[in-house]
C-alpha cells in the first residue's frame, strides 16, 4: 500500500483463504477457511517495519499479523500459533528461548528448471565442485555478494552470529543470535527474504529447497531451544549444580512424542523428503544424543548456562514460525505431562521403531491428519487446513511424470 495510506492508518483486509494458499497458487475448498471467505485484517507489528535497503526506489515492509476482524488472532495464522505457544510458556512464568541455523545454496541462475542447479562462475572462470567446505577461499566470487548481505542485515537490525561455507557445492549457512522465539522467526523470515533479493541484483539466484542437488547435502533449518524463568533469566534446563533437570527430560519426552506427528510441519515439501532419506547430518529419526549429529535432537556441548536441546528435523524450506511453535510446543507438553525421554543414545545406531519418522510427505500428512495431539495444541482448523493444502501440492507433484521415470522404466518390458 502507499506510504500515505499506511501512515494514515488504513485498515489492509486480505481474504481469508489466503493463509491456506499453496505454493502453485490455488486453494483447497472454502469450508477449511470458513465458506464465506470473509477479510481478516493485516495489523502491522509496531517492531518490524522495515525500508528496504536493497530497493533503489524508497520501500518498506511490515510484518504483520492477521487477525480476525472481532480482533482476535486467526487461527489460520502461523505467527499467530507461534505467539500462543509463546503466551502458554508464559503462564508457567517461562520463557523460550531459540536460535535458527540456516543452510542455503547459492547457485547460477536457473531458467530451465528441467536442468540442474549449477553453482556460479568462480573468479578463476570455474565453477565449484565441491571442495570448499569451510573454507575462507573467496575464489567463488561471491564476496560482493555477500558484502551487500551484510551490509543489509546490519540496516535492518539482524544480527549475525557466525557465517560459513557449508558441506554442498556453493552451500553456506548463518547462526543467528539466540533470543526470543518470535524475534527469531521474524529475522529468519527477513533474511530469507533479504537473501533472495540481494542474489537477484546480483545474477545470482539463492535456493532455500531442502535437497536442491542430488549426491549432495541439503539444507537444513536446525532450533536451539532453550527455557529461562521471567524475571531472573535461569536456564531451567540446569540446576544449581549445573546438573540437568527434570525440566529438561521432560521437554526432550515431549520432543520425541510429537515429532512423528509434526513432520510435515517440519518437512513441509515433498523435496524435503528426498533430505531426510539421506540421512547423513539430517536424521530422521526422534532419537536424543549428546552431541551426535545422527540424532534427531541433540544436546550440544555447552556450559550449564547455555544447556539447550537442537532439534535437527527442520530443513531450509519449512515456515519458521510454525517449526518453532511446533518444535516448542511439544516440548511444553512433555513438560506439563512430565513425559520421560528414551535413554539417550551415542555412536553409531540403529533406530528403535518407535523412535523413526514418516518418511515421505504423503505419510507424515497422514500421521498429522490423525494426529489428537496436533489438534489439541494448534487447533483442528488449523490442522485440516494445512493438510488439505499440503495434499493439493501433493497431488500436483503426482500430476507430473519425472525424467528418472522415462529415463528408467520407458525400456522396461
């Protein structure tokens, strides 16, 4: 809207069913968001009104929430459910604490998708086969790039903890800064934002796709989670003897009993499936660990302070505020429910049965469609509407045939 109207104070509507549009652009039937389709209102978060430093012409953007027009939060809303998850914590005089690790590609552009993503030409004229993990070579010819990412980061208050050349061929990832868990959405929305748009003035093209190359690792969105109590900020993971508490099983406990259910709220794409089937440094399974990177959740090294459990499920493509409400949300049911975690597991594994995950989008979609669990914490609405929307980007992919298809069973008999 103009900046006119948005100073004015101009109520912007937008029409319900947006919420539970799917990714092609179409809408699953009108009864998953009330058959009237009526407005919701989209009210500006005083705190994150944004210019936009990458746009030449003067812009900005407003996160916002979309609430109901008697005023109350849509229950279509992701941040919405996050902000509830949040208002649960609360009540217990606790208060969540996460941090986001993002992995993405930074690739050539690609404008026929029937090819594969190829990674820029590097300053030597080459292109980089994948010998670059952690590397401080700036032989790729990215560093202009990245300066002016930087550089807009810092203009739109995002702080940065470390940044890295990751495993995949021309893959990088960012830790951000702890904090609060919707600050946190907020600034992983924004700079996945910022990311695509800077790599287009650039000629580049960023890809947040959970397995974007094959034979490659993909791109994961991995939650530290931790809890302090209002007021006095202690990590009630920890006791006064730096020992681990109650507290903290119960939330791994409350972990493992949602994440089958959640899946699809972590892995919402059917590209994320093909990350979690090569499960080397993305395990799909809700096994705990210290610090083994094959568990699901992991409990890195860390003073007592800073005890915390990271929860490896979420790739690179999932909606970062319903992973974290999702995320935190079963860990307060374990600890409301003071559920008690599996013993935790070191070395090389096997995954009991009752500890593995769906492992293609159709089956997590119908793990969660019977999931009371999901329903009781984000609402039957909530849950109906994001499967029926899940399941028509679903049945779109099944409306194509592959080329591995017609490569490999057209000479079959």
């Amino acid at each position: 809207m103009t900046a006119e109207g948005f100073l004015e104070g101009r109520r912007l509507q937008m029409a319900r069913g947006v919420l539970l549009q799917c990714i092609m652009g179409g809408y699953p039937p009108a009864r998953f968001y009330g058959s009237d389709d009526g407005d919701l209102a989209l009210v500006a978060d005083p705190a994150h009104i944004h210019r936009l430093p990458w746009s030449q012409q003067p812009r900005a953007l407003a996160i916002c929430d979309a609430d109901e027009l008697t005023g109350e939060s849509s229950k279509l809303s992701t941040r919405g459910q996050l902000k509830a998850v949040i208002a649960r914590y609360a009540t217990l005089g606790l208060a969540p604490v996460v941090a986001t690790e993002l992995e993405f590609f930074v690739f050539a552009p690609n404008p026929d998708p029937t090819q594969p993503f190829q990674p820029p030409l590097g300053l030597d004229g080459r292109r980089e086969e994948g010998h670059s993990a952690f590397s401080v070579s700036s032989n790729n010819g990215l560093r202009p790039f990245f300066s002016e990412v930087y550089q807009c980061m810092a203009a739109l208050g995002l702080p940065r903890d470390t940044f890295m050349h990751e495993m995949g061929v021309s893959q990088f990832e960012i830790n951000l800064l702890h904090g609060d868990p919707l600050l946190l959405a907020d600034q992983t929305f924004l700079f996945k934002h910022l990311l695509k748009e800077v790599a287009l003035k650039h000629g580049l093209s960023v890809v947040c796709m959970a397995k974007p190359l094959a034979h490659t690792p993909g791109s994961s969105m991995h939650i530290h989670q931790s809890i302090v109590e209002i007021g006095n900020g202690r990590n009630v993971f920890s006791d006064a003897a730096g020992q681990p508490t109650a507290t903290f099983r119960h939330f791994i406990g409350g972990q493992q009993a949602g994440m089958a259910d959640f899946t699809a709220l972590f892995a919402p794409n059917v590209n994320s499936y093909q990350r979690l089937c090569h499960p080397y440094a993305s395990p799909n399974n809700a096994c705990w660990s210290h610090d083994n990177r094959a568990a699901g959740l992991r409990i890195p090294a860390s003073s007592p302070a800073a005890r915390r459990v990271e929860n490896r499920l979420p790739g690179a493509d999932a909606n970062p505020y319903l992973a974290i409400a999702a995320s935190l949300a079963a860990g307060l049911y374990g600890i409301e429910n003071e559920l008690e975690p599996s013993e935790a597991i070191q070395g090389e594994f096997e995954v009991p049965d009752n500890l593995s995950l769906p492992c293609t989008l159709h089956a997590a979609l119908e793990r969660l469609k019977r999931s009371q669990l999901a329903k009781e914490l984000f609402g039957k609405e909530f849950i109906e509407g994001y499967v029926a929307s899940k399941t028509m980007e679903l049945t779109s992919f099944f409306d194509e045939i592959t080329p591995w298809e017609r490569r490999v069973l057209a000479t079959q008999a």
